[in-house]
C-alpha cells in the first residue's frame, strides 16, 4: 500500500491532520500492520491534496501556528475504494531480529540468549498492550494477537534448542 492511500484511509475515518495521522500509525491499531514517517506523510498528502482527493483547511491553535487538517472528499473516497478493491500484494516481513538470529552463530551464545529474552520480552508487552484494548477492528486485531502470540510462543518453545544448536555448532568450530 502506498503513502497516499495509508493517508487516505486514516482521513476516511474522520478529518486529522498530519501528526494525527501518524499517531494513528504509532497508537491507534495500525502500528502493528504498517509504519510511515512523517517524511512520507506530509508529501503524501500535498500530492492528495493537488489531486483534489483531499481538501485541506487551516485551524486556528493558540499560541501555536494554525494546523493543517485534512478531509477526504468524493474523489478521494473513489480512490480509496479503488486501491482497496485491488487485490493486496503480498506481505512483506523485515526483521532486524530475525536477521541477526540468521547470522547468530557469529555471536557469543550469552548475547543471543539475551536477544531472545529480550524479544520474548517485547512480545509480551506488546500482547499485554493489545489484550488490555480492543482496537477499531476485531478481525484485523484479533489477527494481530494471534501473530504476536504465535511468535512468543515459538519464541519461548525454541529459545534453549536454539541455544544448545549454536553451543555445539561452536563446538564444532573450534574442534
């Protein structure tokens, strides 16, 4: 999914502007499915804007600059309909963790342990995050849950087999 229809369907739940529309990528349900920056964000919506798919209005803030905020229009809603109609590519999955877990022989076995505990212990949080709210959308976090405990638990069953393959890899290595 592109910049401008993550922005698009943000601004289709009601008019937010550009901090809003992050926010909705870092604490609104949407964290766990897609991240953007503000260095795509607001680029995005200047090219939504000029497309006439959204019409941006400035409020008044004291003591502050006024705030852009930014509403979907008709256009705008046939865009997203559109976009959301095609079908999805498939899902990409980056991940720094698993990288180094690739390459983990290369590491002293008490630093990968450390690792390990250390995700475990962010999937944790995360789940306990997510159990103690709903989200906007049941489906969508309901899967979400489902992902990170998946995770965790393989995390968690694997951990010491894990362990032990890179103590006698290393063994092994030094023989």
């Amino acid at each position: 999914m592109d910049t401008k229809t993550l922005c698009l369907g943000v601004i289709s739940l009601g008019a937010a502007s550009g901090y809003e529309i992050k926010k909705a990528f870092e604490e609104d349900g949407l964290n766990h499915i897609y991240h953007t920056s503000y260095g795509s964000i607001y680029p995005a919506l200047t090219a939504l804007t000029k497309e006439g798919l959204v019409v941006c209005s400035a409020m008044a803030q004291e003591k502050r600059p006024d705030k852009k905020v930014y509403t979907i229009t008709e256009a705008g809603r046939g865009a997203l309909l559109t976009a959301l109609s095609a079908p999805p590519a498939e899902d990409k999955f980056r991940s720094d963790f698993l990288f180094t877990m690739f390459f983990a022989h290369l590491l002293p076995p008490q630093h990968v342990a450390k690792l390990l505990d250390e995700r475990i212990a962010w999937y944790e949080g995360n789940l306990a995050k997510m159990e103690s709210s709903q989200g906007c959308n049941a489906f969508v976090h309901g899967m979400g849950l489902a992902v990170y405990r998946s995770a965790a638990d393989y995390l968690k069953s694997h951990r010491q087999e894990f362990l032990d393959h890179l103590s006698s890899a290393d063994k092994l290595v030094a023989e």
